[in-house]
C-alpha cells in the first residue's frame, strides 16, 4: 500500500473519531454571531431557520433522543459527506488534466 493512501486513511480515521467523539467536548457557548445578537440585542427577535426541523439541523441528526449521540452521528456525517465530495471533485478533476496533457 502506498504512502499517500495510508496517509489517507490514517486522516480520514483520525476526522471521523475527532467529528464522532471528541465533538461532544466542544464548547457550548454561543457562536460569535450568536454571542452579538445577544449582546446588541436583536437575539430575541430571531425566527427559526426555513431548515430547522430537517435531518441534521442544530448539530445533530433528527429522531436520535441521545444528545451526545445525536452530536456524533451528525459530525460523522458530515465528514463522510464532506469526503465524498471532495473525493469525486479530485477524481473529475485529475480526469480532466490528465485528458489535457
């Protein structure tokens, strides 16, 4: 196996475990926008968003009651998202520069 694919691996392994486990560590204090809305005061004139009521809004994944879980899953989906993307990106794109050379 090659260097770049452990390497790879080892990365994508090390995302899923820091998107899966060590999220739940993460602060939960507001975001800075938040953070001002309430300082200036407009927070509480804020609505729902048009997404909030589908399935990863909030930082976690609809219909899973375990908050930590809830928090896990949706990092853990976000990242498999996120590679999936990004990896067919790459894959188009080396297909096209290869055809230009």
């Amino acid at each position: 196996m090659k260097k770049q694919n452990i390497f790879l691996i080892v990365g994508f392994a090390i995302s899923i475990f820091l998107a899966g486990v060590i999220s739940n560590y993460a602060s939960s204090s507001p975001d800075g926008l938040e953070k001002v809305a309430g300082d200036i005061g407009f927070l509480k004139d804020a609505k729902e968003h048009a997404n909030a009521d589908k399935l990863l809004a909030d930082y976690g994944v609809k219909g899973i009651e375990n908050e930590r879980l809830s928090t896990g899953a949706a990092g853990v989906i976000g990242v498999i998202a996120t590679a999936g993307v990004s990896t067919g990106l790459f894959l188009v794109l080396r297909r096209k520069n290869g055809a230009n050379k």
